[in-house]
C-alpha cells in the first residue's frame, strides 16, 4: 500500500498536508514523490529532496518519478535528468538507496498510443543512463542494483516489450490503471514473463 503524495514536516499544523504518519497509520509503506503532476502544480527538486529525506527517515520506500518535458535533438533533456536526479536525491545518505525506486517517465511520452510510446530500445538507453548517474552517486553496486520503472503510454500492446527489452523492473502504469480490464491484461502479461 502506498501513497501518492507526502509531506516533509512530520509535525506541525499543515492542513491538507498528508504526513508520514498518516501514511504509516493507514499500513502504507510506500510513497510516489516528484510525479510530473505534482512538479506542474510547483514542485520544486528541493521540495522534493525535503519529502524524499522525511519519508526515507520515516522507514517508507519511495518511488522517484523524474523525466523531461522534451527530448531535444542537442541532448540537453540528459542533463535536465541528471540535474533531476542530482537535485532530488541531494544529501541523501547511501544507506537509503536501497529504499529508492526510480520511475522513469518522460512528461512528452504520457497520454500517447501503445505505437507512439517510447520505445524499448530508447527506454534501455535511458535506464543505463540514470543507472550511470546512479553510480556516480552512490557507487557502482548500487546504482546498478537500483530498480528502475517505466510510465510513460504503458498498455496490455506494449506492456510486455517494455519488460523484456526495456531493461526495467517494472512499470508505473497511469491512464491504463484506471481502467480495470485493461490494467489486469497488464498484470497477468507481467506476471506470466
């Protein structure tokens, strides 16, 4: 069980804020920070940097979401994400990596059809390039034993290319979840790889 928000002062008058032990409260071990979403509403790297080292501390595992606007021809969405990346995971301490999921999804790739999603090959480079950033923060091990998800127009079409060739460990399936039909295609075509 996990939540899709948390807040970084675990006490103190927040109104509407969702702390994390109102999390732990309600049996939730995990928590989604830095959705694209949440960034478009002003979510800065450094708010959450504040929520990850808050929940982390608190004993839940974090799910990273982070991915660029664009992907330009110069290569400047490379250094958005190791900027991303860099900026959210400031200061957080190596013996919390282990707790860290990164989902991958680049913002242009949402909302697409199954044929215009990214596509595996394209998805393989980018998970050995945050691996890459990964590594160089924390070390070979583990940034190479970091799980990395993908979201981004996943459906029951592409579900299984993603997996088998995207060099994933899983997927942040949006749109697609709400749907209950489709989404349990996608569970049952991951669970049968």
């Amino acid at each position: 069980l996990g939540a899709q928000n948390a807040f970084w002062e675990i006490e103190g008058a927040f109104t509407g804020e969702i702390s994390v032990e109102m999390i732990k409260d309600a049996g939730g071990g995990y928590v989604i920070l830095g959705h694209s979403e949440r960034r478009r509403l002003g979510e800065t790297d450094e708010i959450v940097n504040k929520k990850i080292i808050t929940c982390l501390k608190a004993g839940l595992k974090v799910v990273l979401c982070v991915g660029e606007k664009i992907r330009d021809e110069q290569g400047a969405y490379l250094e958005f994400l190791r900027d991303e990346i860099s900026g959210s995971l400031n200061k957080v301490q190596k013996k919390f990596i282990k707790n860290i999921i990164i989902a991958y999804e680049p913002i242009w790739a949402i909302g697409k059809s199954d044929t215009e999603a990214m596509t595996p090959a394209d998805i393989h480079e980018m998970v050995i390039y945050i691996k890459k950033i990964l590594s160089e923060m924390y070390g070979k091990e583990s940034g190479l034993n970091a799980p990395i998800l993908y979201g981004g127009s996943v459906g029951s079409k592409n579900a299984s290319d993603i997996i088998k060739n995207g060099g994933v460990g899983g997927l942040l399936v949006g749109h697609q979840s709400l749907k209950a039909e489709i989404f349990g295609e996608i569970l049952n075509i991951v669970e049968n790889l």
